[in-house]
C-alpha cells in the first residue's frame, strides 16, 4: 500500500516522505516496527515516543509520523497531533471497515458494559444479524470472544477489530466508549450511527483533573454521530445536549419529566425489575432479571438506541424481556428458594458499596455479603472492604478472593481489621466454596446472599495456578445435592 492512499485524510504540516513509499504496517511501538512500517511516535502520559524514533529506524521503519521533527536523517511526515494521525492512518490501513457496519457507541460513568451487551442482543434477536461488541468484559463477534486490555482499545487494534468483524459478517459493532478514548482520539475520525449517555459521576480525575473537563471529553462522542440518546435524570445530561444538532431520542424514569421514552409503574424486586415502557403513547411491560433502579435506567437507555436504529417499538421490548443481563454483574443466580443469591464482580471499596446500596431496597429479609481481597493487589483497600461490609450488610462472611502468592489467613486479617468496631456479625471462612456452602446453609426466607469479587470469574488462582471455580455452579451443584433444585 502507497503512503499516499493511507495520507489521504491527514492534515500534514510538513516533511519529506514519498507520497509513493510501499508501506507494509502501522506501529505506535517502536518494539513492534517491522521493515517498511510506518512509525507513529506519540507522546503519552508516561512517555514520549519520539523518544524511541531511533529504535523505529533501527527496527526498519519506511517512515515516521511525529508533531516535531526528527534529528534522524529518515522520510518523515510532520502533523499536530499523532493520536488523531494513528486513527486515521489506521482506518485507512484496514480499509475503512466501521463504514462497512452500523456503529453504536455508548458513554456513561456506569452502565455502559450491561448496556451495550442489551443492544447487541436486542439487535440480533429483532433483525438476525451479527453483531460485534467491544468492551470491558471483553469484545465479540457474534459470540466468539476476541481479547483486549483496554475498555476501548488504541486505534489501531481497534480499526484491527473492526476489520475483523467487517470480514465475519457483522452488519453492527456496538462499543463502549470511554472518556480516555474520546480525549485520546482512539475514536478519531469515525462516526457513529447512533450514541448514547448514561451518567456521569466521580471517576478518572487522575487524568481529567476536573468533573467539567471529565463531561467535555464525553461530550465530545456527540459531535461524531447521527443520532443521539440521552438519560434525562442525570445532572450531567444537560452539558451532553449542550450544541447537539443531530436528532435526539430522550429517556426518563422520573415522574414529572418529559421524555420520548418513559419508564413507569416501576417494581423491584432480588431478581430484576420490571416496568412499563411508553414511547410516543405506544406501552409495552418490560422486564430484565437485573435488579436496581440502574437496571431500569440500562433498559431504558438500550431501547432508545435501538428505537433511534429504527426497530420497532413491540419488537424492542420483546427482545429486552428475554435478555439474561450480564455474567458476573449484579447477575441472579437460581436457588429454587425463597432467599436470592446475587453474583457482582465487585472487588473494589465503591463497587461493593454501590451494589450493596443497590441491593438494600429490595432485600426483605438480612442483606449477607461474602467476599474476599485479592492476594498481591492493593493491601490498603482491605480493611475499606471490611468496613463496607460491615456498614451495609447484615452478616458478613469474609472468605478468600484469588490469593495468589499471598496466605489466604493473612490476607483475611487485613480485611477483619475494618469489622473490629462493629455490630455487624460476622464469620470468617478461608475456604470459598465453604464459605458459599455455609451461606446457603443459613439463608432465611427473604435473604439476599451477595457474593461478592469473583463476577464473571470462572476460576481461583492460587499461587501461580488457575483453579476452575464457578460460583454459579458452586451453588447449582450444592442446592442440587440438597434436593432444593
């Protein structure tokens, strides 16, 4: 491929590459240049690349894209701004495949891993196509799962990951788009079909600084699409509609606000929510076996998406009633009884404190939190957990999370350090599977059972080694044996 087919949408400020120079790859990674590549050095948060400008040269590259000139004595295109560059050169690269599927970006502090996993089955139960997914559980193509490191990954294995769905079939590519990728550019030059919010609270200010600046680099997801959905109950939502010109779809769970699509007549309970849905005076119940009132606001947000995608309003709320939510967040798990068992992956201070806060409205009975902490992770959050734990929970069961190298009764006492001041009750079990044996053992009628840090985790790892553990089937297996199930 010419340099000159992959430049076509780059402002260059100057240099003295050859528009006619064969260009074999792109890297961002001067330990991932091969002959003939094309080196694009960009300053991180960490490091300048232009620092390793030699070892691209060193390792063959054809030519270098940079926002200041090279002392090397190489072919060199100069341009403001190399993340935006990276985007665009590699779109070019692997042939502008979003534009081969209709993209759906969503952006939110929280919800957009549960959201964009409703759309994708929404999609294809209504219109029976492939559909691609990125995001934080992992990406997909259909449902064969392709690996990634980041929520939303650099541009370049994202425009990879696209080009590799295009060629699978997908006609749609739903991703979570993070504030990260949106100030980095990761998402540069394309453009979405339909985008949406869903709230915005306190998080990544280590890179934003600001809450303000945090809104602005969301903000930014709706100047690049052609559609837009927003979640009016959020008091950030105002700043997001703030110079929109493209159509836009409204949702609210509120009673008093004005909104295209309604949720109304609201009921939670343990194992879901369900509600009444009204879009422009059409009705339809609606129900997902994820409990919270930020279930409500996931739903609502996902069939906004799909309406502004133009699938009927009926068939939307079909396809949302037989969604199974998400592995390993907020997920109910059967027990054939009168007590719930809730798995999340919560394995963080404010991730445990929110689902509890989630839980408490619909637990009737005591609210039982089992967790650990991760062995050779944060020490100091342990104890946090603990008091967490203790401060919204009932019962607390303290047990092992993943080890790792570290003694499981060590890291045990860490977390117990948090229970000391207390009334909450509580009993430590080093062994996990026991320690779910014995919650299920002494659950009463209107329990809620939070098993708490594994999530989507289907395996312990205990010092070096990965030990298959499924809590699902921890507790399937158990109540089986017991002839509840």
């Amino acid at each position: 491929m010419k340099l000159n087919e992959l430049t076509e949408k780059l402002i260059i400020l100057g240099g003295n590459a050859s528009p006619d120079t064969e260009i074999t790859g792109i890297a961002y990674n001067s330990r991932s240049v091969k002959e003939g590549y094309i080196f694009v050095a960009i300053r991180g948060l960490q490091s300048d690349g232009h620092r390793f400008i030699p070892a691209a040269v060193k390792a063959g590259a054809a030519v270098i894209v940079c926002e200041s000139a090279p002392e090397e004595e190489i072919p060199y295109l100069l341009v403001e701004n190399s993340r935006l560059a990276l985007s665009l050169l590699s779109a070019a690269f692997f042939g502008y495949p979003a534009k081969e599927m209709k993209l759906i970006g969503i952006t939110g502090t929280s919800g957009k891993t549960t959201t964009t996993h409703l759309i994708k089955h929404m999609l294809e139960e209504t219109t029976g196509d492939k559909v691609g997914l990125v995001g934080t559980n992992g990406n997909l193509i259909g449902n064969e799962p392709i690996h990634s490191e980041f929520t939303t990954p650099e541009s370049l294995e994202l425009q990879g990951l696209f080009r590799h769905m295009a060629d699978a079939g997908c006609a749609w590519a739903v991703m979570e788009v993070s504030s990260h990728s949106l100030a980095q550019d990761r998402v540069g030059g394309l453009h979405f079909d339909v985008a949406a919010y869903t709230n915005l609270s306190q998080d990544h200010l280590d890179f934003h600084g600001t809450m303000e600046a945090y809104a602005q680099a969301k903000r930014r997801l709706f100047d690049m699409c052609t559609r837009a959905c927003f979640n009016l109950d959020d008091a950030w939502t105002h700043v997001m509609m703030q110079g929109v010109t493209c159509p836009m779809l409204t949702s609210s769970a509120s009673e008093g606000t004005a909104a295209d699509l309604k949720a109304e007549n609201i009921r939670m309970t343990a194992q879901g929510v369900t509600f009444r849905a009204v879009y422009r005076g059409e009705a339809e119940e609606v129900s997902l076996p994820i409990p919270g009132m930020f279930s409500v606001h996931n739903a609502l947000t996902a069939l906004s998406v799909c309406l502004a995608a133009d699938i009927p309003f009926h068939a939307c709320a079909a396809a949302l009633c037989t969604a199974k939510g998400v592995k390993g967040r907020v997920e109910a798990v059967p027990t054939g009884s009168d007590y719930s068992v809730i798995i999340d992956y919560s394995h963080k201070p404010d991730a445990l404190e929110n689902v509890l806060k989630t839980l408490r409205p619909v637990t009737k009975g005591r609210l039982i939190t089992l967790f650990g902490c991760g062995g050779d992770r944060d020490r100091t959050k342990r104890p946090v957990m603990g008091r967490v734990a203790a401060d919204y929970s009932d019962f607390v069961i303290v047990t092992s999370d993943n080890p790792r190298t570290e003694d499981p009764l060590a890291i045990i006492a860490e977390i117990t350090v948090g229970l000391k001041d207390s009334a909450t009750p509580s009993v430590t079990i080093p062994d996990r599977i026991e320690a779910i044996h014995y919650a299920l053992d002494n659950a009463l009628a209107g329990d809620v059972i939070l098993l708490a840090g594994k999530g989507h985790e289907d395996y312990q790892i205990i010092g070096h080694e990965k030990h298959h553990m499924d809590e699902r089937e921890i507790v399937s297996d158990y109540l089986k044996e017991k002839g509840i199930l």
